[in-house]
C-alpha cells in the first residue's frame, strides 16, 4: 500500500458522532480493528466493553450521571482508545512518539485515531484541532476576542495522514440529539447551557465555507449524511481513504441509529 495518506485522524466537535466514525473506517480491510466495541447506552452496558486497563474514568462518571438521572446517552465504546493527547504530543517529535506508543501495530495496520486538544482557552478538552461548534471566531471571551490557535493542527499536518474533519449540519434531524448531548454534558459539569446561542454559533460555523483548512490530505465529512445511509456519502468516504466497499455498512448504521432515537 502507498504509505501516503495511510493513517485518518477522525477530527470532531464532542457530540458529532466521532467514534462511530472510527468504529465503521476500522471494519475495512487494512486498518487495524478494535479489541472492543460496542454501543453503549448505560452504565452496565459500558463495563460490558470495558478493558481492565481503560482508565477513562471521565466516561464510567458521566454514564453513572446518565443512569441516575435517566438520561439516555448513546455512544460508541472503541477500545483500545487511540487518542494522542496534544499535552504529550505538541511537537512532531512528540506527537510521533505518541503514536507509535498507543498504536504499536501502525506498520502492519492502518490505524483510525482521535486527538484531545487543550490549546484554546475557552473550549475545554477538545477532539479537534481547528474548531469546536458552540464557539465562533470573534467571540469575547473574558474581554478578549476569541481567535483559534492552529497549532495542534500545524503538528498533524507535518504527517502524511489524512484528517477526515466531521460536520454535522444543524438543520439535520440530529440537531436536537446533539444538543441535548451537550445539555446532559454541561449539567454533569455544572455548566451554563443555553441552547439558542449554542444552535447559532454552531450554525454560523457550519455555513462558513472557509471553516476547515484545506489541504490535499484533509476531507469536510457531512456525517448526518453517512446517518441517513446516503451512498454517494458512503462512496466518498471511502475513496478518499481508499478502501473497498463492505456490504453490511448500513447495518451498522441502522443499529446506531435504533439507539439514538430509542427514546
């Protein structure tokens, strides 16, 4: 296989549907699967998935959250995780010693990996490098305007793997299961939730044709599309990581979906 473009970082905004993402690229010939998976939807069905030695103690918190207030929160369990952290992986230097520490079999597979960005004041923790949907560029933040600082993405860039960027599109019919996401996330943390500005920052950015970086290696994913088991989306996805076709894909798709709109 050409080495150029091996590996896909799926960059996301928390919420977008990243990890199944990732889930359903692993099941393609040449990429590395996960020892794991599965779609967990309570506590017990996440320690169902869960590896003696997968310390996200984040997610085991917020599922006991979601099962005390009875919430249903439908995500996708990939293990092991495959996430550089940018607080350990700044430089390329660093950022390729990450690598090959959390996925020791990237010569033999490719691999689908997500990133946890710290960089922007603002933000919190983030699984993408060049933007988040509830904050628009320009926006004061402690009397300052916010501007984005690329240099998590500068540090992918100087790789050779493609960066799948997710959007979600506001107007789809996922839009109020992403921003209850965001609801059940902000009162487990005791934050301020406000739907209105969250829905406009996060459309005002989707309508932004200038958004994303563009780069050969980069590709704009409408990820509702993939939910709503449109081929021509599925047919795009997979060329530009240069796989062939599985037949069952939208299986997977219908499974996922069952559980999101269960309620």
């Amino acid at each position: 296989m050409n080495q150029i473009g091996k590996h896909v970082l799926v960059d996301y905004a928390a919420g977008t549907f990243g990890d199944f993402l990732r889930y359903l690229i692993s099941l393609h010939d040449g990429f590395e699967r996960f020892k794991d998976t599965g779609f967990i939807t309570t506590l017990e069905s996440e320690k169902k998935f869960r590896e003696e030695d997968y310390d996200d103690e984040a997610d085991k918190k917020l599922m006991s959250f979601c099962e005390k207030e009875n919430h249903v929160f439908t995500k996708v369990q990939c293990q092991p995780n495959k996430r550089i952290d940018f607080i350990k992986a700044n430089t390329i230097d660093k950022f390729n010693s990450e690598f090959d520490r959390l996925m020791p079999n990237n010569k033999d597979y490719r691999q689908a990996y997500k990133i946890m960005s710290i960089i922007n004041d603002g933000t919190g923790p983030a699984h993408s490098c060049v933007g988040v949907t509830w904050l628009t560029e320009g926006a004061v933040i402690n009397g300052t305007p916010f501007k984005w600082n690329y240099d998590d993405y500068n540090v992918v860039r100087q790789t050779d793997h493609k960066i799948i960027f997710i959007s979600l599109s506001p107007f789809s019919k996922y839009r109020d299961i992403y921003l209850e996401r965001h609801r059940i996330w902000d009162d487990f943390y005791g934050r301020d939730h406000n739907d209105k500005l969250h829905l406009e920052s996060w459309t005002k950015n989707y309508m932004n044709d200038d958004y994303y970086p563009k780069h050969k290696l980069n590709y704009v994913f409408e990820i509702n599309e993939l939910l709503d088991k449109n081929e021509d989306a599925y047919l795009d996805l997979i060329n530009f990581i240069n796989v062939k076709p599985i037949d069952n894909w939208k299986a997977y798709v219908d499974e996922f979906n069952g559980l999101l709109f269960s309620k």
